[in-house]
C-alpha cells in the first residue's frame, strides 16, 4: 500500500516522480504530492484524489524545478484523505520532507513527547511524527543518515520511507522494516521505489532493501547499511519484464488485459516445468530432496483474499492426491493464535507481490516453530521469496489491476503442479499422474475458448447490473470459486455478494430467496453435480434467477437456469481454471456498465502491507 518513488540526478526530477507515481497507483489512489529541492530549498505541493489532483495544483501553482525529489501517493490509514494529510511531510520548517508507506505503532507517545518539546504538529497522521523526529536529531548537529537512524531506532510498526533534507541538497535516504523499499541504479542516476514498476522505465538493475536497513543515495553514488549504520553489500539484481507488460496495450482497463492474458499466464506457470510423458512436475526451487516430500506429515497454507481461495482449492487437491492432512489458514489469524507448528510440517505461503504484511508475518511465525516454509509469489525479489526456504514463482507477469485475476488462475496451475509433484513421490499412479498433465498442458487452449464467449457474459451483465445482492454457490472444487467470483463482483461493482458452499444454502441464506436474488451456480460435471442441481431445483422453486456455470455439453442444463455459460471439461482438481474467468468477465462488465472504476476500486490497494 502507498506508493513511494525517489530521484537523485542530473534531469529535472519532477516528471520522472509523476510517471512514477502514476505506475504505483494501484497501490494507493486517495491523495498525492511531491516535494522537490529547488534552489530556494524544499517545495511541497500535494492534493486529496487522484494523481491528475496533484497535476492540476501543479499547473495552477507553478512546478517546482530541482534534479532531487520524492513523490507518494497514498492509502489512507491514520487521518481522513485530504490536502493537509497528504504526503509528504514536513518539520515546521519544511527542513526535512518525508513519504512513508507503513503504520507508526507508538506514534501517540513519542508524538507527545515531541509536544512537550515545543513541536506543532498540523496532520492526523502517523507519518508527521517522523518528520519532526528526524528533524530534532539534526538539530543536534547529526547528518540525514544518522538523524534518520536514529530516528527509526525510537520507532515501533512498519515503514517504508524516503526522506530528504534542505541542508544536505542531492542527499536521499530511503528505509525499510515491513514495507517493501527498492534502489535503482543507473549512470549517475538513482532512484527509490515502493515497487519497481515505479522505475523500471529508467533502470533494470536494481537492489531490494531488507528489514532494517537503508539506502544513501547522492549524484556522487550510493551506499547501503542498517539503520545502527554498518554498511552492507548488496546484491544487483536484473528486472527480467518490461515496460509494455505494465501498459494497456490498447484494452480499456488493465483487468481486462489482465483477464484475457490468462492462457499466456498459465502456459508461463508451467514452462519447463511439466513433462506430460512422464506425468511429472519439476520444481527445482523447492529445494527439497525427494525424501523430505515424502517426509512431510502435515502442510498448512496460509494466504489473504484471493489467494487464500486459491489455498483452498490446493487443500482439496493435495490432500486428495498427496495424501497429506492440509489446512488453509487467512494468514491475518495464524500468528495471534498459537498454532500447532513443529519439523513435519510444510507450510505454503501465497502472495501475489510476495509483500502481503500478514502472510509474510505468518510465515515467520512458522519458521520460528521449526516449519519448512515455501513461497508461492509472482514478483520476483519480493520478501517472501528472498526469506522463504524455497519456492515457485508463478510468473504471470505484473498484475496492474487492484483485483487480482491472471495471478488467481496461475497460483492455481503451480498449487496443481506441487500435487503432482508431491504426489509422485507419494503413492500417485503414473497413470493418474499423466491424466493430470495432459489436462494442465491443454488449460491454455481450453481458457482461450472460455474468453470467445465474452460476449455472452457481457449481454448478462447488463440485465444484473441493477441488482444489489447475489449469492454465489458451488461444491468441492468449485466452492472456492464461488467465494471467488464473489469476491470479484463486492471489489469491482460494489454490489454485496456472499459464496457459500451450496448445500449450506439451506442453513440460512435461502431465507433471502426470492425473485430478485440472482444466484450464480458453479455447476460443472463432477461428483456432486447431481447435489448442486438439487440446490439449484430449491432455488426455482423460490422464483430466484439462476446463472449457471455449466460444462460443455450439458443439455438439461438450458430447462434448469436462466442462463448457462459454459466452459470446457476438465478433470475436477483443474475445473476451478476454467470455472472462474465467466465470473471474472462477469464482475467486470457488470462494474463497468455501473460505471465504477474497475482498476482503482475504492478503499482497495494492490499490495496490503500495513495490517
């Protein structure tokens, strides 16, 4: 959440911190601002809204002219979005200016106590008491760096934070404890981003900070150390995507782009990875020896949102085909219980940016009970996938759209290939596991027939999109696609929507039954298709609409719903693929003939890393 991006360098800066802001959107759309050092010392111009808020003030007011500066545009969590809220911040006298994506835990005490010394403070927020913090300490004759070490030593919570200061022009301090922060690097350039699609457009080679430490950035170069100021080598690494796969490409939004790049996203989660001959799953970032898979006694995943639901339908296929007791856990509960961890278990930890504050919690809280940890991410170089034990990546490519959809699909495919891994090495048939990598290598084509129907589902959307409440409802595998295309549908359109399994329909939600409750169906051919059509009889004769999920070839299905969209057979465990993108297309056509703002919902943010 919050999106931070920092220059120092030779070109005038205030462009390259509005394209880069621009990029990081996603991560927070309530306010704005920059400031720039410009030869009559730091200029702070913010705006509550959106970025084109912040550009239109700087029309108005005229744009500050500095090759130095940082820019932010926010999720509000401490204080209501608006002008004086906005980052960044400043001491009273604008001697320091500072942007920060995190939560100041013990912001209350030392906000007091700087009151006590004689420090006015004009925000709600948390972030302004560090501003005044870093200020004091320069007064005590400290250099930004150490006044900025200092300062985090006092501090208790989470931050990702660029600061700079009048009295040190070309001099940017960035730091990290929770909240990603990364360097880039260029010829007499640098940069400081919450993400790297901030900077990508201007440097490949770049350097992931971790907990606790810093970056100095100046014209003269940059060095790295912890916030007690011992300097640390860090390693470059080499962005491997471009900047055309965080643009457009000529789609009216980027979920759209995003929907319809699902057969290139799973064919990408299982390139080099599946040998259909064998009926094998290679993995080599487990870093996990055959015998250690057999050894596994338990597995626990842990995620958040959609990726929790993709957990779940790991749980039904690992624990039908590798034969392990699995449980899925939202990872924002796991590490206030005290759950039952030791050396047997695995635990899977799913994360789209690999930076999701409660699940990265979560799996260090595993790893301190003694839990093999392997992360399931798609940014490359994300805190999860630097600190878990090993991993996959299930590269679907940067995911731009607030609701998560390629990434939903693809965590799917690599959960499909771990079974089939681990259940190789587990009593799987080479039979089975054949059948199960002749359907995972055909997904690709079979997702590219679901998205032909487009259309259809659009025409569908128009005659719901008055509605205010659906329910969604299937079984087995298809539950957690239920919760799924619910959860679409409530981040997108804002209409209420709830999933339940569907024999629990019975058990309370069908008191709310009646002609104007749509209730969508996942309804494809399995083991307990002739269970949910019994629920879907109990809805009709209660005069409620039905919109099925059905497969191919169904013919009763046309007498027994409204309306049927159909999608291609496929073996249960790899049905919730292809089950999901009509309620993808759905929730987005119905979000845009009710004229919301399907990449920018309100109150979302991509990347939830505050708790």
């Amino acid at each position: 959440m919050c999106g931070i991006v920092g220059y120092v360098g030779h070109r005038d800066c205030l462009p390259i911190l509005i394209e880069g802001i621009k990029r990081l959107e996603y991560r927070g759309y309530d306010s704005a601002g920059v400031a720039v050092q410009t030869a009559g010392g730091l200029v702070v111009v913010k705006a509550s809204g959106k970025i084109r808020a912040l550009e239109a003030r700087l029309l108005q007011e005229g744009a500050p002219k500095g090759t130095f500066g940082i820019a932010h545009t926010r999720w509000a969590t401490h204080g209501e979005p608006n002008d004086v809220n906005a980052h960044p911040h400043t001491d009273e006298q604008c001697s320091v200016a500072l942007v920060h994506n995190g939560i100041i835990e013990n912001y209350a005490t030392l906000k007091s106590a700087l009151q006590a010394e004689g420090h006015v403070f004009c925000t709600e927020t948390d972030t302004e008491v560090l501003a005044h913090l870093i200020e004091k300490y320069m007064r005590r004759g400290l250099k930004l760096e150490r006044a900025v070490g200092s300062a985090l030593k006092d501090v208790e919570g989470t931050y990702g934070i660029a600061v700079m200061a009048a009295s040190e022009p070309g001099v940017l301090v960035g730091a990290r404890h929770g909240s990603p922060m990364v360097v880039g690097i260029s010829d007499g350039e640098y940069y400081l981003g919450s993400d790297v699609a901030a900077i990508v457009e201007h440097t490949r080679q770049v350097i992931y900070l971790d907990d606790g430490e810093m970056a100095v950035l100046s014209p003269a170069g940059f060095h790295t150390a912890t916030i007690a100021l011992e300097r640390v080598e860090k390693e470059v690494h080499d962005v491997d995507w471009d900047l055309s796969q965080i643009e457009k490409g000529g789609y009216e939004h980027f979920m759209l782009k995003e929907i319809m790049e699902q057969p290139d996203a799973v064919r990408n989660a299982m390139r080099g990875r599946l040998n259909v001959e064998e009926g094998l799953a290679r993995l080599g970032g487990l870093n996990m020896t055959p015998e250690q898979l057999r050894e596994i006694r338990r597995i626990i995943i842990l995620g958040c949102g959609t990726s929790w639901h993709a957990g779940l339908i790991g749980e039904y296929m690992l624990e039908e085909f590798a034969r392990s007791p699995v449980e899925v856990e939202y990872a924002s509960e796991f590490r206030y219980r005290n759950p039952i961890v030791d050396e047997g278990t695995l635990v899977l930890v799913i994360s789209q940016s690999g930076e999701t504050i409660d699940t990265l919690a979560a799996m260090r809280e595993a790893g301190r009970k003694g839990a093999r940890a392997l992360g399931i991410v798609n940014v490359v170089g994300s805190t999860i996938a630097r600190e878990s034990d090993g991993g996959v990546y299930i590269h679907a490519g940067p995911e731009i759209g607030v609701a998560s959809t390629k990434a939903f699909t693809s965590q799917v495919t690599v959960l499909s290939l771990l079974t089939l891994a681990l259940g190789r090495h587990r009593g799987l048939s080479r039979d089975y596991g054949i059948e199960i990598a002749r359907e995972l290598a055909a997904l690709p084509g079979k997702i590219e027939h679901v998205l032909a129907g487009d259309a259809a589902i659009k025409r569908i959307a128009e005659l719901y999109k008055h509605h205010n409440n659906l329910l969604y409802l299937g079984r087995g595998f298809n539950f957690p696609v239920a919760l799924e295309g619910a959860l679409k549908l409530k981040e997108i359109s804002y209409i209420h929507a709830e999933g339940y399994p569907a024999a629990e329909m019975k058990h309370g939600p069908i008191a709310l039954i009646d002609e104007s409750m749509p209730v969508v169906f996942i309804c494809t051919r399995d083991s307990a298709y002739e269970k949910v059509v019994s629920n879907m009889m109990e809805v009709r004769a209660r005069k409620g609409r039905i919109i099925a999920i059905a497969t191919e070839g169904d013919t009763e299905m046309a007498a027994r719903a409204d309306h049927v969209l159909y999608v291609p057979a496929s073996i249960p465990m790899l049905q919730p693929i292809l089950s999901v993108i009509p309620l993808q297309l759905l929730a987005y056509h119905v979000a845009v003939s009710r004229g919301c703002d399907v990449d920018q919902p309100r109150n979302l943010a991509k990347s939830v890393t505050v708790e």
